[in-house]
C-alpha cells in the first residue's frame, strides 16, 4: 500500500503522523513538523508539559491527550476511535523521533492492524546525531536504555561485545556510574563517546578509551547517549594488555593453564597470543 501524505488540493491525509521534535535546541524543527502540528486535531504527548514549552513557541493550538508509557494501552481504543472517524492525530515524544525508546510502538501495531495510515515526519534523532560525530564505524546497532537488573546487563553486554560495529546506548546521567565498571569488562580495548546535553547551551561530548574511563565526581544532568567504537581488529598486534587485563591474568594464573589464559584474553581483547603469552611468563617467574 502507498501512502501520501498530502492530497492534490493540499488537505492533509487522515491518519497517524509520527512527528519528530527539536532533542535540545527548540529552533531544530522542520517547517513541515510545524506545518503538521498546527493542523492536526490531536496531539499525543509523552508529556504535556515539555511539550507545551515546543508548542508556544511555534503559536500551535491542537488539543493535546497525555500519552506515555503508563497509560498508552488504556488510550487505546479512543485514540483507535478518533482516527477511524477520521482525525488528524500527531504522536510526538519529549524530545527525537517518537516510538524509539519511547512510547509508540503500541498504537502504530494496532494502527497496521486496522489499516490506518501512518505517516512518518522525519526529523532530529539523538541517535544519529551521535553515531555521526563519533568518528566511528557508520554500520552501528542500537540498544536503547541501559536495563535495570544487573544480570540482564552483564548477558547482554557480553553478546553485544562480539559485534563488530558501533553500538548506542541510551542511559540516565545518574546511573553512567553504576555501568562503567560492566562497560570495561565487555568492551576493553574500544573507544567511547558520551554526549550530553546534545544542541543545548552546555552540551558536552566526552572521548577517551574505555579502559581509562573513571567514575564522574559530580553528577551529570539529562539522558546520555553512549556511542562504544567497533573492534579494531586490524590493530591486534600493537594493542598492549590493559591494567584490567593484568588484573584478570594474576587471578586466573594459578587455575587455568597459560594457553587457556592466552585463548580467553585474544578473544575478548583482540591482543596478540605473544603479548598474553610473555606476561602469563613474567608472572609466574615472579611467583
């Protein structure tokens, strides 16, 4: 099925739109994000309140419905509703592209289900803007939000680790420390980028190696978006063992054999089997 979004006589067409906002700086909207908000019936906002700080600002007047992730399924059938009678309904999140990481994915499901058109209005993506300043790999995949509980952190770290392509996360300022520690054990070796505060008066972009990131002294404010490098497997030779690898080799010296410490460490650091090899050497004569 081909959707357009305009008809001949420039009414727009009757459906959902996915409508992408300003992630900071509020004059990054398109004119035909505008365009569309000032003529649609409805606006579904994830909130109300940050939303509104947009909407005065381009004089936007639609009727707006709250809808987040607590009570988008009980929004439902009404939202259903409306656009079958045929309302102009925008769907907007407090910031980027609606329904990645945010609330969406439900209602654009049951709109497929019910063959109302929907019609994306493309836009600012914390994603992209992330991945295209980072200097890494263009072939990226996306997480999302860091999860809660630690042991589906530490299984997902662990398969995402043998993907050899740039890898976004998004996560709260207020646990990046909780994560650095798991961050250095799955991806030692690769480069980081956190951006902060992106298109705002105080953003920020922090590069280092993730082997040399240290906890943050002072809390950060906002949501992050961490960009981790690919694999650099072309520099396994000239790659030197981190502290955190020597660390893994004096505990492991004494219960694995020195092929088995070798094997464990190329494989999840990319350094050459000499490197591993001399120092699994060094300290055992030291023993």
């Amino acid at each position: 099925m081909i959707v357009k979004s305009r008809l001949h006589n420039d009414e727009l067409i009757k459906g959902l739109y996915l409508v992408s906002t300003p992630i900071g700086n509020l004059r990054d909207i398109t004119f035909r994000a505008v365009e569309i908000l000032k003529k649609s019936d409805y606006i579904l906002c994830e909130d109300t309140r940050i939303s509104k700080k947009l909407f005065k600002k381009y004089d936007i007047h639609s009727k707006l419905i709250s809808n987040h992730k607590f009570n988008e399924k009980k929004n439902l059938l009404k939202i259903i509703q409306l656009l079958k009678f045929g309302s102009i309904i925008s769907l907007v999140s407090d910031a980027g592209t609606p329904s990645i990481s945010d609330p969406g994915a439900i209602l654009i499901n049951e709109c497929i289900t019910n063959n109302i058109k929907i019609i994306p209005i493309p836009g600012p993506s914390a994603v992209s803007t992330a991945v295209s300043i980072s200097g890494f790999s263009e072939k990226f995949f996306f997480y999302g939000f860091f999860p809660e509980k630690t042991k589906t952190l530490n299984d997902d770290l662990k398969i995402l680790s043998g993907i050899n392509s740039s890898i976004v996360f998004f996560i709260s300022s207020k646990k990046i420390n909780k994560a650095i520690n798991f961050l250095k054990q799955n991806f030692s070796g690769r480069k980081i980028l956190i951006c902060r505060e992106m298109s705002k008066f105080y953003e920020e972009f922090i590069r280092t190696n993730i082997d040399d990131l240290k906890l943050f002294s002072k809390e950060l404010k906002g949501e992050l978006t961490v960009v981790i490098s690919d694999r650099d497997d072309n520099k396994k030779s000239s790659q030197k063992l981190s502290e955190s690898d020597k660390r893994n080799i004096s505990k492991m010296i004494n219960k694995l054999s020195t092929k088995e410490i070798v094997n464990l460490i190329n494989q999840n650091n990319q350094i050459s089997k000499k490197e591993i090899y001399n120092y699994c050497l060094k300290i055992k004569d030291e023993k």
